[in-house]
C-alpha cells in the first residue's frame, strides 16, 4: 500500500509545476498544457483520497472534470486559433486587447 | 509496489519539468503525454483501473492529439517563450509556486492525516464489484442528473468550437 502522504505530495509538487508553467511560459498552448497538469495534479489527489476514504464519490467527480477538461481545451483551442488568424502569433503577451 | 510508485513518480514529474522547460512546443506536449501515462499507471496502482483508462485514452488520446494538431497547424514564428524583459517575474513566479507547494504539502506533513469516516466501497467490494460496474451503476442512479448535464456542456461545447473555429468570410 502506497503511503497516501506521498501520493499528496507528488500531487502538489505537478500542481506546483503546472502554477509555475502558466506564470513562466508565454506561448499560449505551453500554458493550456500547464492547465492541464494542473487538473491532473487535482485528479490525482481526487483518486487518493477516494481510495484512502473507501469512497467512490472521487473517481465519479474525475469522470466529470474530466469532461470539463475536455471542453474547456477544445473552446480554448478554438478561441487560440481563430486570434492566431488575426495576429499571426502564439505569444500571450500580444495578445493585449481585447477587440480588433 | 512502493519501488514502481516511486519511479513513476519520479517519471511525472520529470515530463512536468519539461512543459515547463522544453523551448520547442512540441516537445513540450510530448513530454506531457508521458506525465499522462505514468499518472495512468499510479492510478491503477490505486485501484481505478476506469480512470487508468480514461486517462489514457481521453487525456493523453484525445486531448494532446487535439493540442499536436493545433501546434502543427499554427507554425508560429516566435520560439522565445519567456518573457526575458522582467527577470524579478521570473524570480517572483518561482517563489509564488514555491509557496504553493509548501503550503499544500504542510497541510498533510505537518501531522497524523485525518481522513474522516469511511465509506461503503472498501477495497473488497470495489474488487468483487468491479471498479468499472460500480462507476456504472453509480453515473446512472446516484448521479445521473450531473450525467445528463456533462452531456449538455460536452455538446454546447461542441457547438461553440466550431462556431468560434470557424473562418469567417468577409
């Protein structure tokens, strides 16, 4: 039996991770994938606790953010391209008003 | 069993550190895809094979090809991806997720972890049920109105991706 401590620990070292790759990187699909890691981070310790607690409300609530997580990166990536149409970049920080 | 925890653990976090390193974008989602398949196999250590195989299937399947597909079709020209203007951001932005992580990790190291009552599905029953049958019956009885509603959100969202995405003739 993992220990659950540890399992926690691994989750908060990816959210971390995720936290410093949306403030660090400035191509805007690096930081969808930030995002990303960030759910998986909150899947993870969703999935411990629910195995920690004999409870299966966790790995329902997994199903749903998974869902979540899948549209939100398909609006998202749809939003990304059609202001790559307009100004030819990825870089966030041009991405500075809000209509053209 | 706790040796293989411990090397995909150290895997996850080696395919986080480099989303978060990696110059190349597509190097960036590559490496991301192998933090997906070695979370899948924490899971199933965990004993949620379905979400082992949601994981893998959804999120490193769907998801990252849908993220490769846009990278290749948007061939940006600027490979700088930081923001080398304002090194005291960088500095700042380590120190802020540096914060997170203590924080986090002191609620559950600081002392015994009190986990609360247990539930109905101790680790027998999920094994002589099946992790995949219980999720079933559970979507459809206890949770079959968020089911109904996740159906929804997937289709406006659906619906919304192609009406943005779609080029508009002018």
């Amino acid at each position: 039996m993992i220990p659950v401590e540890h399992i926690l620990l691994l989750s908060a070292a990816l959210f971390s991770i995720g936290v410093l790759g949306v403030m660090l990187r400035r191509n805007v699909i690096v930081i969808f994938m930030s995002i990303e890691l960030m759910l998986n981070a909150v899947n993870l310790s969703f999935v411990t606790f629910s195995r920690g607690m004999d409870s299966m409300t966790g790995v329902i609530f997994i199903f749903f953010i998974i869902v979540v997580a899948a549209a939100e990166a398909v609006v998202g990536l749809s939003i990304i391209l059609s202001i790559f149409r307009t100004r030819k970049t990825l870089n966030i920080d041009e991405f500075n008003i809000l209509k053209w | 069993m706790l040796i293989i925890f411990y090397i995909f653990a150290a895997l996850s976090i080696f395919g986080g550190l480099g989303v978060l390193f990696l110059r190349n974008p597509i190097h960036c989602a590559l490496s991301l895809v192998g933090t997906f398949f070695c979370l899948g196999a924490i899971y199933v250590m965990l004993n949620a094979e379905f979400v082992a195989v949601i994981q893998v299937l959804v999120y490193a399947g769907a998801i990252m090809v849908l993220f490769l597909f846009v990278l290749m079709l948007l061939s940006s020209k600027d490979t700088d991806q930081y923001a080398n203007k304002w090194p005291i951001g960088k500095i700042l932005a380590g120190l802020l997720s540096l914060g997170i992580f203590v924080q986090i990790a002191s609620l559950f190291t600081a002392g015994e972890l009190q986990l609360g009552p247990k539930g109905a599905y101790p680790i027998e029953v999920v094994e002589e049920v099946g992790s995949i049958a219980l999720i079933g019956r559970l979507l459809f009885t206890d949770y079959i109105l968020s089911f109904e509603l996740i159906a929804v959100l997937l289709l406006v969202a659906v619906i919304g991706a192609v009406v943005i995405a779609k080029r508009r003739f002018e």
